[in-house]
C-alpha cells in the first residue's frame, strides 16, 4: 500500500528545488521597513551563493528596471549568463509576468523558494 504522504513532506534538497529572486532593485530597498537594507543584501547574496555552488536553479525577475534601477549587482554577478526577467506590467507578482512564470515551469522543480523586495 501506497504511503499518502509520500511526496507531500519531501526535504527540499539540490534536485527538488529552485530559488526565484524578485525586485532586488535600488529604489525597492527604501520601502522595506522590516530590517537592515545591508543585512537584507547580505542575506541574499547568500542565499544566491548558495543556490549557485549546490546547482540549484535561479530565477531573476526585476520590476520597471527603467524606473527602480537594475537588479543589485551584488546578486547579478553571481549569475553573468542568467536572464534577468524585467516585469513590464504593474504588478508585483513575479507570476503574473508569463516570460518570468515559464523560466520557473521549465526548470521542472515544485518546490520554490521565494526571495524578494515590495
């Protein structure tokens, strides 16, 4: 018989998983109240890091790049060959942008790790 929790409780682990970093962007920091804007960077980066020595897939999505600056280049660097999804539409739900939610489906990961600014 068949375990009904199989899958459910599964760890995330270097196969499973997928990090998505959204508006980590100049002007986004200054709406952040909930703590330090370094440590918030510091955090990130490393997480970033990370994801990058254990081959975790990474998505990048940048709100209206135009107006809020570009993608912090404290995490950009780490990924010199990544494509960086800009949202062009007034939403800060990296999902509603379908160029942004067809990266993540095509990495074929279930679980995600959601990181971000706004």
């Amino acid at each position: 018989m068949a375990d009904p929790r199989a899958g459910r409780w599964e760890l995330l682990d270097a196969k499973n998983s997928l990090l998505i970093l959204m508006d980590y962007q100049a002007s986004m920091f200054k709406w952040v109240a909930s703590g330090d804007n370094s440590i918030i960077k510091i955090a990130a980066r490393g997480a970033a890091k990370a994801a990058s020595t254990l081959g975790i897939p990474v998505v990048l999505s940048s709100i209206h790049p135009e107006s809020n600056g570009p993608f912090i280049p404290e995490i950009a660097a780490l990924f010199p060959d990544q494509k960086l999804f800009s949202r062009k539409i007034l939403s800060f739900d990296a999902f509603d942008d379908r160029a942004t939610w067809n990266a993540v489906k095509k990495t074929g990961r279930r679980k995600i790790v959601v990181s971000g600014l706004g």
